[in-house]
C-alpha cells in the first residue's frame, strides 16, 4: 500500500527539489498547532511510515487527536530514527542478533535477514573500573586493565560490526554514550533517503532522555525491545499525557545545574508523572544551557518519566554550532524545523501547546542540595545535611534510615595508612568521585569544579589520601578545555586525576577501597559515605561498603571530600584547615557562576569538539589493531566464560503454543517496595561466595578474573546465577538483607539461584511478590531475562517501573498487578501459599485474571499486558521468538 499522506511531501528548498519533507501544516488541521512539541514528533513518523500495515491512517488521527486520546489508554506505534546501545546492554543484543541468525537457519530461513534496518550505535564506555587512582599514569593503567579483562567481549563486538550492516562502534576508552550522543551522534534532524526528518531514538540504558535536552526525542527502552527496532519494527505505545513544566526566574550565582535537576526530581516524584512525557516551557527554559537541559532530561528515569523534552530553539542551535557541527547541516535544520512548525521561541507565549497538566518552579527558589542517602529523588538542601544524615542514622531501616543504635551515633575506629594514623566514624566520605553523564557533559559545573580546586589548594587546603577520588570525563573534549583553563592541575593536586573516559563509579565500577578502610568499615559496622556527581545511589550499588551515597555537583564532591564527612554544616563549619591553622569555609573557594561562564565562554570552542570527534573511531590503537572473526554466523567458543550461545531459542518451532494457566506456584522471592534492576541483576563485583563464582571457580577462573557482572552479559550461565545476587537484597522470608530465600518445600535457607534449579529439577512453576516500582532503576534486560531463565512465569505487584515491565513481557514473564487498594499485607499473603494464576483462552489488553491459593482465597489482579502487540509476544513465548518466527517466514 502506499502512504496515503504523500501528498504532503515538498521540496524544503525549491533550488533542491531532490530533498524533501512531510509537511504536517499541509494538513490543514487546526489541532496541529495545538499539540506538545514531543507529540508532534510522534506524529511526524506516523505520517511519514503510514503503510496501512505497521502504521495505520487510524493511528496517525490517534495521534492527531491527542487531546482527547490522550486518557483512553490508545495505542499507537513508533518508529524513531535510531538506536543507541551500550557495552553492557549492547553485548547482550549483539548475541541474541547472533542466536537469532541461527535460530532462523535451523528453522529454514535465511540468516542474514536478522541485519539492523534502523542505524544503531554502540558506545563502549561501561567497562571500564577505578582500578588505579591518585597516580599520574592510573589512566592508562585502567585503560590496560580494561583491555585485558574484556578482549573477548571487545573482539565479539568488533565481530559483530563487521557482521550486522548499520551498527556503528564506539571503541572504548571514548567518552560516555549519552554524552558522546549529545556532543556528536545525535543529527537533531535526519537527512536521508531524499527526506528530512526529526531525529529521535530509543536505547538500551534508561539515561537516553538526556538527548531530550538538545531537542532529539528519546527514551531507553528494554535491550530485547531495542533489538526488535533495529529489526525495522515500530514500538507499540500508549499515547502519553503530557505534563508542562513551566521555568521562570533566573538561578541565582551560586546554583549549579545539578541543584536545579535534583530539586526538579523531589517535584515531579511528588507530582507523578510515571509513564508520562514531561515537556518544558517558559522564559526560564532560555536561561538554561543546552548542558543544564541536558542534565535535567538525563535525570527522567529518576522523576519517573518516559521522556523529558526540550524542544528545539536558538541555544540549540548555538550548541551545535559550538560542538563543530557542519554549518551546512545547521541551516537545514533551522528551515526544517520551522517549516514543521517545531523550532521553539520559549519567550513566545503563543507558541506554547496545551498539556495534560501545567506545574513548574521558579529557577530563583533553588538552594544547594545533595540527594541520598540510597535514592536520587531523596533531595537534601546542604544546609541540612548534617543533621539528616544524623537522623537518618537512627531511623528505622530503610531509605531514610540506618537503624543505627543512639549510643553508636559517635563510634570512631582508628586505623593507619600508608604509615599515617587516621579514624573514621559514621559519614566518613571513602569515595569521592566526579563522574557520569548528568554532570561531566556539563562545562559549568565541571569549571566550577576546577576553580574550587584551584582556590582550595591556594587556600592551603588537601585532601584525606585514604579518600578514593576520581575523575572520568564523559569525553575527551572535558579534559581539553580543564587543561587549557589551567584547572587540570589544581584537580590533579586534590586527587582528581582522569582515571578513564566511562560510567565508572556512577554505574558501581568503582573498584576496590583500601584495605585498611575496608577493615575499619566492617569493624565498627560503620555508615561511611561514597558522595559522587552520577545519577543512581541505590543501596549496595556504587561500593558494597559505602551504605550512604549522595549524588552532588562536582563541586560539591570536591568540597565533601576535603571537609571528609558528609556530617558538616557548611555554614557554620570550616571545610577544612589549612597548615597555618586558619579555618576555610566553602564560601571562601566557592566560585560564582558568572566566574564560570567567563571560563567557558574563552575554553569551550568548537575546535576542541572537531579535534577529538574527527578521529573517535580510530584513536584507540589497542582496539585498531584487535583481530576479529569475519564470518556472518558467530563460531561460539564452548570454552568461553564471556560469550555464549544462550538457550531462550531452544526447541523454537514455527508453530505457537496455547498459553496455559500457572498451576501451583512456589513464591521464590518475597519483596517489598523500590526492588531495583540493581537488585535483581547487579552489575557490580561478582562475590566470592556466590553461584557465579563458583561457576567461574569450576571452570579454572581465580577471584581476580571474575570481573563483574556487567561485563559478563553475554554469558546466560554466569547471569542466571547472579541474578538475585545484590548483598543488599531484602526479601520478606528472610526479614535480613542477603542474596538467599528459602526453600519452601523443606525450610531450608539457600542461594537463590541453587532453590530457583531445585524447583526447576522438581517441576514447579516459580512466582515472585513485590511492592510498588518494582523494577526501577537502569534498563536492563537482564532483569527480564535472568529471573526468566529461573523459571519465574510471573510477578505480582503494586506497581512497576515503565522500562522493566517491558522486558519482562518481551521474555514472556508475566507482569501482574494488585487491583487499587490491594497488596500482600491487606490480601493477608505470606508467601508460603502456592499460587494458580488462571490464564483464559481469549486475552484481552490489561484484563483482570484470577488467583487461587491452596488455601481456598481467590482474588483478582490485572495482567498488564497493555497493548495488543504485547500480548502477540506473549502468545509467541516473548519478543524475539516473535521476530524470529517472522524472519524464519520471508
């Protein structure tokens, strides 16, 4: 069928009538205009892939009628411009890009169909660990390290950018993804095949909004999705509401981005905006730099968003322009968007849309804040850190509490390192570290962070060397403009050196502590501290020994870990003393913004931009010269302990199997609320206790080739085992926090992953209970596809982190919600029942399904598959033995 909208295709410039464009105004509908930006963008692809098959006429009027679609649940597709991955998600789709071309030969078809059809990337910036710091050459050191350890998982990716046509690699030691998307990838408005059109994307980590910040629509969605859009199939979604968020006033001089986001965060966490696009408007937005819209859209996942968007206006344009962007390719954007009535004057009050709901703060209202001590909505003004964190001591356990008896509240052990006597008590900072997308990619705070360097160590003021610090840029482009402000040095002289260009702390690869501090730690059973500028602070995921994590600003990191406690007013206390016995108040070094922005305006030019992103794909010599297979069906290597063959597509027939109900299920696992992906598949350090090292012992490993589990995604036997593995997990049979549960049927205390195989052995089909946001946190699919791999068939809870509920569709799991007022505790559920969850033989989108208990209750919960594509996947036993059926047919 052909579109049944060409007729709104035109030349964008009549001189060069072979490049064209959908004009939406051509379509007459006074609605149009009317419409959020984000949704316009929603409905331009709708228009430009309409095919009656995929895309329906029907749901580009869904579309166009979203002011009254907009709370009826409608669904619709989407098909973005790109996808973006990382190491860690992208080593797992890349072996099920791999598994699937063998499933489709065994099934007769012809392999190659499982090729990428939509542009994908791959940044390789998640493996990389602070092994070495507070030394000149500690970069290069990690970056080795880095290497040795991962050059099976680097030499399958390599395989796979020569196998899969477009799939670009990033090679390590590069940048972070989201901020090398910002400063290079993202294309703001595509130019291909004789069309221009918007740039958007979905990827495989949940920090992809931060693109929403230059105006590029995108959000992260579950790996096994994310393979299914590079497949060339479009995302089923529901058609959002979409909240405006209105920013007026201006920061004042001390405000950092950082303090803006984590404030924007405890608002829209109180608002609720879960499954919803946020949409920002007003004259405060033109304040803002690109960098700072950056770092609020990065921040989505914590508020709760699906997306957090920006639209285009003049500052994007002046980004893009300073990023070394090609000047041709700017003026193109500019008309095009325009022409579409998408380029945004934000002090135009006509322009503005209607939303679903209109909120907002004034940028004037903002104090310093921190957030912590375990989640990042949890915001606490600097001024009151002191004493939350000493509430927070005594609390009851749980995200605002330690449990921590009041005669304890001043242990202090004493200990010695490197020869020199020092003590820690609760609050003591161990880790210090300015990392993460959300704040390196932002010039002004990462300045503001070398001139509070810079004054401290002219104030005479140093650092605890027991302290780890680190520095990791999110590209090359950060440490060119510190050196060439001269700020570098002063950072270096703290402790702050490069240590590697990726995730690192922020995503747990923090590396060991020191002995020394470990065994104080765990003798006084003490809080210490990790303060770092990421995203994520979730309990047991940046350091097994840090308890309390507080996400600040790079300055604040700096000033935190020079005063060596997060128990410090700053008001009233000195961050520090220096030789001569003067005390030194963060007043006295903090730098003013307008300092920052004279630094920025004279170091941050475009050259620096074109210089490191002109040879990013072939600076890393290591990587040049890595020798991959060339093959387009994967020899897998039954040896290996990185890369596997894994078993989801065993048995796959062409033909479909009935759904059946789940009779007499074991609960494995008993949880309450905020369960993370962090808990149920770590990314960090694989215990050496654990079913995974074990694993890995048994087939010749020692404990220093472990790696992590991130690293190790591309193995279904290393991560079956770690799933469930978080030290910091608390499941209900146990009341303690330990990777075990109980064996129902004898009693018996275990392994989760050991309990999980004897029920598997026994034939009992496995359950799990959960509170509210179960799930939240990183994308991952191993969330999905670890607990799938155990055997669990379904999860019963309140509530579910957008992103995570999807996966477990796309593998088939089945997502199960109490009814409104109902949950464990009010049902009277302990757990120990068995459980029958009745699946009919005709299902419908988010139906209400029964549960029977052995003990005769019956109750009702809703099956949230929620749109008719998902419940496709699951009659297909999950997503990709959907595709592989399809391609097996063509």
């Amino acid at each position: 069928m052909s579109n049944p909208f060409a007729h709104l295709v035109e030349p964008l410039d009549p001189q060069k009538p072979e490049h064209k464009f959908f004009n939406l105004t051509k379509l007459g509908d006074p609605r149009y205009a009317r419409l959020p930006f984000s949704i316009r963008v929603l409905l331009e692809s709708a228009v430009r892939n309409c095919d009656g098959f995929l895309v329906k006429g029907s749901d580009v009027e869904s579309i166009l009628d979203w002011h009254h679609t907009q709370t009826q649940s409608v669904e619709v597709p989407f098909k973005p411009a790109r996808v973006i991955l990382q190491d860690f998600t992208g080593v797992p789709a890349v072996v099920d890009f791999a598994a699937m071309r063998d499933a489709v030969k065994k099934l007769g078809g012809d392999p190659e169909q499982i090729n990428p059809i939509c542009p994908a990337d791959l940044v390789i910036d998640h493996s990389i660990q602070v092994d070495f710091n507070r030394k000149s050459d500690s970069l290069q050191k990690n970056q080795d390290l880095e290497f040795d350890r991962n050059r099976e998982r680097f030499q399958f990716l390599k395989w796979g950018s020569k196998a899969f046509r477009n799939m670009r690699i990033i090679p390590p030691g590069s940048g972070i993804v989201h901020q090398v998307n910002l400063e290079y990838l993202a294309r703001v408005v595509f130019q291909q095949d004789g069309l221009y059109y918007p740039d958007s994307l979905v990827g495989t980590d949940s920090h992809t909004t931060m693109i929403d910040g230059l105006g590029v629509l995108g959000w992260g969605v579950g790996g096994i999705e994310a393979e299914a859009v590079m497949l060339g199939q479009p995302i089923s979604m529901v058609l959002p509401e979409v909240i405006g968020y209105r920013l007026e006033g201006t920061p004042n001089t001390f405000i950092t981005s950082t303090d803006i986001v984590l404030t924007i965060t405890k608002h829209l966490r109180q608002v609720g905006v879960v499954g919803k696009f946020v949409e920002f408007f007003g004259p405060g937005v033109a304040q803002l730099s690109i960098a700072d819209r950056a770092t609020i859209a990065n921040m989505c996942p914590e508020y709760g968003a699906t997306a957090a968007f920006f639209p285009v206006d003049h500052v994007s344009m002046q980004y893009l322009e300073q990023t070394g962007r090609d000047p041709e390719k700017l003026s193109f954007i500019t008309d095009y968007l325009k022409a579409v009535g998408m380029f945004r004057d934000y002090s135009n009050e006509s322009q503005d849309p209607e939303f679903t709901q209109v909120v907002g703060m004034d940028l004037s209202s903002v104090v310093p804040c921190c957030s912590g001590p375990k989640r990042p909505q949890d915001r606490v003004a600097v001024s009151d850190m002191k004493s939350d964190f000493e509430a927070c001591l005594g609390a009851k356990q749980g995200f605002k509490g330690f449990q921590v008896a009041p005669e304890r509240h001043v242990d202090s052990v004493p200990f010695q390192y490197n020869g020199v006597d020092y003590s820690l008590s609760h609050g003591s900072v161990v880790i210090a570290a300015i990392t993460s997308c959300t704040n390196t990619s932002n010039p002004s705070v990462m300045l503001g962070a070398g001139l509070l360097a810079k004054k401290a160590i002219e104030c005479g003021l140093s650092m605890k060397p027991y302290i780890k610090t680190s520095l990791s840029p999110g590209s090359g482009v950060v440490t060119y403009y510190l050196k060439e402000s001269g700020v570098m040095d002063y950072l270096f002289q703290l402790g702050f050196e490069v240590v590697g260009y990726g995730c690192m702390t922020c995503i747990g690869n923090s590396g060991p502590l020191p002995d020394p501090v470990v065994e104080a730690i765990t003798k006084g059973d003490l809080v210490a501290s990790g303060i770092l500028s990421g995203n994520r602070n979730f309990e047991g995921r940046v350091h097994p020994n840090t308890r309390a994590n507080y996400l600040a600003s790079p300055p604040l990191v700096i000033a935190y870990a020079i005063a060596g406690t997060v128990r410090i007013d700053f008001e009233k206390e000195p961050v520090g003393v220096n030789r001569d016995g003067k005390e030194v108040f963060l007043r006295d070094i903090w730098p003013t913004r307008e300092e920052i922005q004279s630094v920025e305006r004279k170091f941050v030019i475009p050259a620096m931009f074109k210089e490191v992103y002109e040879k990013v794909e072939n600076v890393n010599e290591r990587w040049n010269d890595l020798v991959a297979p060339s093959d387009k069906l994967y020899t897998w290597d039954p040896k290996s302990t990185y890369i596997k063959s894994p078993p989801f597509f065993d048995g796959l027939t062409r033909e479909l199997k009935t759904p059946q109900s789940i009779t007499d299920a074991y609960v494995l696992l008993n949880f309450g609320d905020s369960v993370t992906t962090d808990h149920i598949s770590p990314a960090g350090n694989i215990a050496r206790n654990s079913p995974a090292a074990r694993h890995l012992t048994d087939r010749g490993l020692t404990p220093r080739e472990f790696n992590s589990y991130g690293s190790r995604r591309g193995n279904d036997a290393v991560m079956a085992r770690g799933t469930f593995a978080n030290i910091r997990l608390l499941n209900k049979f146990l009341g303690k926090q330990a990777p075990k549960t109980i064996y129902l049927p004898t009693e018996e205390t275990m392994d989760i992953y050991d309990a999980a195989e004897r029920y598997l052995q026994e034939g009992h089909p496995l359950l799990v209970l959960a509170g509210k946001e179960y799930g939240s946190g990183s994308s991952r699919d191993w969330a999905a596809k670890g607990p799938f791999l155990l055997g669990i068939k379904a999860v019963l809870a309140e509530s579910y982190e957008r992103i995570h509920r999807s996966n477990l569709v796309g593998m088939g799991i089945i997502p199960l919600e109490y009814l409104p007022g109902d949950t464990a505790e009010g049902l009277e559920l302990t757990g120990k029942e068995r459980y029958t969850v009745v699946i009919p033989p005709q299902l419908t989108p988010r139906m209400l399904v029964d549960i029977k208990l052995d003990t005769g209750k019956v109750f009702q919960v809703r099956m949230r598959f929620d749109t008719d594509v998902e419940l496709t996947y699951f009659h297909h036993g999950g997503i990709l033995n959907y595709m592989i059926r399809k391609m097996a047919d063509q």
